[in-house]
C-alpha cells in the first residue's frame, strides 16, 4: 500500500517572503490605526479651537452688541451669522439672549426657539466647549458671552462644527493614508519578492530542515575523508580545512582566515597552494609526508577561490621504492645468471677439452671472488637488512659499470640500532644516496662509489662517495629540494630521492649535508642519533 504524498514543506525564501509580508502588513496597518486615532483627536481638538476662535469673535464685534440693543436683533444678526458661517466653515453660529432664545439658526424656523445645550458657565463669563447633540445633531461647539460694558451680558454666542464634517475631515485624511500605506506595502512585497527570489537562488529552493540536513552531512561528510580537503578565498585565505588537511600539512590550533603563505609549509608545496592554474597530481613534500596535491581554481566572473585536494602516497612511495630496488635487484640476478651461464659454459668446454685441473681453479676463483665480496660487507655491516641492501646495489653498479665498496671504516653490529630508527627509514636514506652516487659516478674514470657505516658518539654515520662530476657549492642547499635535479627527467620526473632522504633526516631529528669528495666528486654524509630504549618513550624524546 502506498502511502499518500505529504506536502513539500515551504522553501525557507517562501518562508521569510510570508513572514516579511505579514510584518510589513502589520507595521503599515498598525500606523494607519494609530494615525487614524491620533488625526481623529488633533480633528477634534482643531474643531473646538475653531469653534472657540469664530465664537469670540463674534461675541466681541461692535455689531453684534448694536444689533442686539435693536427692537428686531434676528433682522440684521442672522445675515451676519450665515456670512461668518460661509468665512469660517462652521456649521452654525447662534447668537441668543441670556435665557437662550435664538435670534440666529441656519434653519429659520430654529429662531426664535430656545438653544439646546449647556448655557450656565457662559452666564458667569466663561467660554466653554462640549459636545453635544442638537437640532442638527452631534456636534463639537463653543459658547461664550457677549458682554456689553455697563449692561453686562447682553447676549450668547454659539459657534459649532458637526461631528459628522469633522470624521469626513479624518476619513479624507485616513484615505490618503491607506493609499500612501497600500503602495508602501506593495512596494515592500515587491523588494521581499526580489531579495526572496536571489535567496531561493541561492539556496536552490531547500527550506530550512533540508538546508540544515545538508549542513549535517556535508560536516559529517568533510571530516570523515582520509584525504586532504583545503578551501582557499581570492586572498589565499584559508576559508576551510578538515581534520585530514590538518593532519596532512601537519599544522594545528585555528587555521581557518590565516593565509597559506603563514602555515609555515614548505616553499614548493607554499608556491602549488598559491598557484593560480589548475595543479594536477603533482607531488610534494610536507613535514613527514609525501603528498599528491591537486588545485582547482573557483571562478564565476572573478576569482573566488580555490579547491585544494590532498592524499598522502608516503607508504605508497615507499613501497615504489622498494619496488625499484627489487627491479634492480631482479635485474642483478638476470645479468649474474647470464655471467653465471658464460663461466659454466666456460668450466664446461675446459673439462670436454681434457683440462679439468684448470676448470677447477676457474670455478674455484669465481666462488672465492663472489664469497670475499659477501664475507666483506657482512664483516662491515652486520645489520641484515643494509646488508642485503649494500649487496644487491653492488650488484646493480657492476651492471652498470661502477664499482661500489664498503669502506674499512664501516663498522654496524647487528642489534646495534634502536626501534626507534626503523630499517625502512635507513632502506629510503641509503638507498637513495647510493642511486643518486652511482647515477653521477657512471661514465666517469675509474668510476667508483665508497659507502661508510658506522656508529660512533652515540650516532649513526652514513657517508656515500662518489668519483662523478660533484655538486657545484651554489647547489649545495638545493640539491634536497623537491624538483631539482641535474639530470633530464625521466617518465617519473625527478630530484624526488634526495628530498626524500632529507625529510627521513630530519624525521629522526638528524642531519644531512654534502661536500666535495677526495679526488672529486660529491660526499654526502648523514648523521643520525642512537636514541635509546628510554629516550624514545614518551617524555624521553621531542
């Protein structure tokens, strides 16, 4: 059975236009009510000091007082009160005696009639207002007395304004308010509509659980990757980082708004992080690692940014080293088997010639040959894993014509080196300089590389020789930067070896350097400490 389909919840754009609306329709109505009672009041009151102005006035003109002393007041009082009527815009003006018998009415068949309202505080001279409904209904008046100096109050002057004019007057004015409040509103709602039309842009429609479920997974997600994850602003400013980038660069504490260039990384990995072209798998050297770094610009119109991916291949390049010395030592075996067979062929073509006492001293010479050189690197280096290294490298310089030897100051006991200092580590260093001395000693007279290793003042010394070209001295601190080599490059590039040794160096806080050998040459030496068991607990060590 399926279920029915539940409404999409509204995007969060919908969300804040609906909530914008109704704020602004709030606002706008809220302040026409308020203007609406506040106009209605300041109407009001304007009415009764209009009421009050026009009354005394009239209670204090020399022609009113004249009138009323005549035997027929209304004759020349009423044309007078319609005229003040028409100047004033008031609704009535009534001028009566003290009893309140109306000499003036808008409505002629008023006068004559007592006045209907409130009459006694202008009998003891006062000028009030009210509101009070009469022969033409509600309305906001005036009374105040006409005095006359030796008769004393002769007469009463009313002046009034309809409560009816006065709400036309407030309706007037509140309608131009509503309309003044409806384009407000509207123009309110088409600036929402646009900035909530930019935002659903942004947010690609998502309402507010969807954006914050993705917000959960993409954290969830950045800080689960093994790799190496780097955001970069226009200002190479880092704008983000995961915790694999953290432990990759090798860099700690708050990251985030510093820029590349303050890290403290090396000067190649520095320059391919502030790259403005797309880097693709290029390989570089951090603190302890061997990183594959890929850059991608981000751009819309201008740039924003770039995308940094990181993966650490230090395993992976060690085993391809590894690889590579077992290629050669495969390569070793192929040509011994190949010298093997020319001195087996050799033994047996001299027995079928009847000449086994020279057959025998032929193979007898060889084994003694093969057997002297093992019997001297094992003598010299008891270490079993340098050992076989330094015999399979002697292997693969005799194929290509260079002739490597230990020297009599090499002395390495078997158990002598620490945990600490891991045969792999030695593997990478030694071999690398070994490669690197036989690359430049090939094709050089009596070419020839002399390794020493040895320990001595609680430090392990490996030196390599070589008879080749040597290291011009401007080089001399560059030769261990990643990149540099003297050679062309080959299908895997170069100046990775060197760089490689350097950072196993100084992994295990030692030193490395390089000058000129006896008789020409390059001499690298590598100098490395013997910590102990102790030492090397946590505590005992950096």
């Amino acid at each position: 059975m399926r279920l029915p389909d539940l409404p999409r919840p509204r995007s969060l754009a919908g969300q804040l236009f609906a909530m914008q609306a109704v704020l602004i329709a709030v606002l706008v109505a809220g302040y026409a009510l308020f203007t609406y009672v506040s106009d209605r009041d300041q109407a009001e009151q304007a009415a009764r000091s209009q009421a009050t102005a026009v009354a005394r006035s009239v209670a204090d003109s020399p022609s009113v007082r004249a009138a009323i002393r005549t035997a027929h007041p209304s004759a020349e009082l009423q044309p007078y009160a319609l005229r003040i009527m028409r100047d004033t815009d008031v609704d009535f003006v009534t001028i009566m005696n003290p009893r309140g018998i109306r000499w003036t009415h808008p409505d002629v068949t008023q006068i004559g009639g007592r006045f209907r309202g409130n009459t006694a505080p202008a009998l003891h001279g006062k000028t009030f207002t009210e509101t009070y409904t009469g022969t033409l209904g509600a309305s906001v008046r005036a009374v105040t007395p006409v005095v006359d100096g030796d008769r004393g109050i002769v007469g009463l002057v009313s002046a009034g304004i309809k409560v009816e004019s006065i709400s036309k007057r407030v309706q007037d004015q509140v309608t131009a308010l509503f309309a003044v409040a409806g384009g407000a509103l509207a123009l309110g709602a088409v600036g929402t509509y646009v900035v909530n039309a930019s935002l659903r842009r942004h947010t690609h429609g998502m309402n507010a659980s969807e954006l914050s479920r993705m917000y959960d997974y993409h954290q969830a997600a950045l800080h689960a990757v093994r790799e190496g994850l780097l955001m970069l602003d226009g200002q190479y400013r880092v704008a983000l980082i995961n915790d694999g980038g953290r432990e990759l660069l090798g860099v700690s504490g708050e990251v985030v708004g510093r820029s590349v260039a303050d890290l403290g990384l090396p000067a190649p990995l520095t320059g391919a992080l502030l790259a403005s072209r797309t880097r693709v798998d290029e390989v570089h050297l951090a603190a302890d690692r061997v990183l594959v770094v890929n850059t991608s610009p981000v751009s819309g119109g201008e740039r924003r940014g770039t995308v940094v991916t990181l993966r650490d291949v230090t395993e992976l390049q060690s085993l391809m080293g590894e690889l590579d010395s077992e290629r050669g030592f495969t390569q070793a075996l192929r040509s011994q088997a190949h010298e093997a067979a020319n001195r087996l062929h050799t033994v047996v073509s001299l027995i079928e010639l009847g000449r086994a006492p020279e057959a025998v001293d032929f193979a007898t010479a060889e084994l003694e040959l093969a057997q002297a050189l093992t019997d001297r690197v094992v003598a010299a280096v008891g270490e079993p894993v340098l050992a076989a290294l330094l015999l399979g490298k002697t292997a693969q310089a005799n194929e290509r014509g260079v002739e490597l030897v230990v020297s009599e100051e090499s002395t390495l006991d078997d158990g002598v080196l620490p945990p600490s200092l891991p045969a792999r580590d030695l593997v990478t260093i030694l071999g690398n300089l070994i490669d690197n001395a036989v690359d430049a000693a090939q094709g050089s007279v009596r070419a020839r590389v002399t390794v020493t290793a040895s320990t001595q003042d609680a430090e392990l010394l490996l030196r390599v020789a070589d008879t080749g070209a040597g290291v011009d001295p401007a080089h001399a601190s560059l030769v261990f930067e990643r990149g540099f080599s003297t050679k062309p490059s080959g299908p895997t590039g170069r100046g990775l070896g060197l760089a490689l040794v350097r950072q196993a160096v100084q992994r295990h806080e030692g030193t490395l350097s390089v000058a000129g050998a006896e008789g020409g040459g390059a001499e690298f030496t590598v100098r490395l400490p013997l910590r102990t068991a102790a030492a090397a607990t946590p505590g005992g060590s950096r």
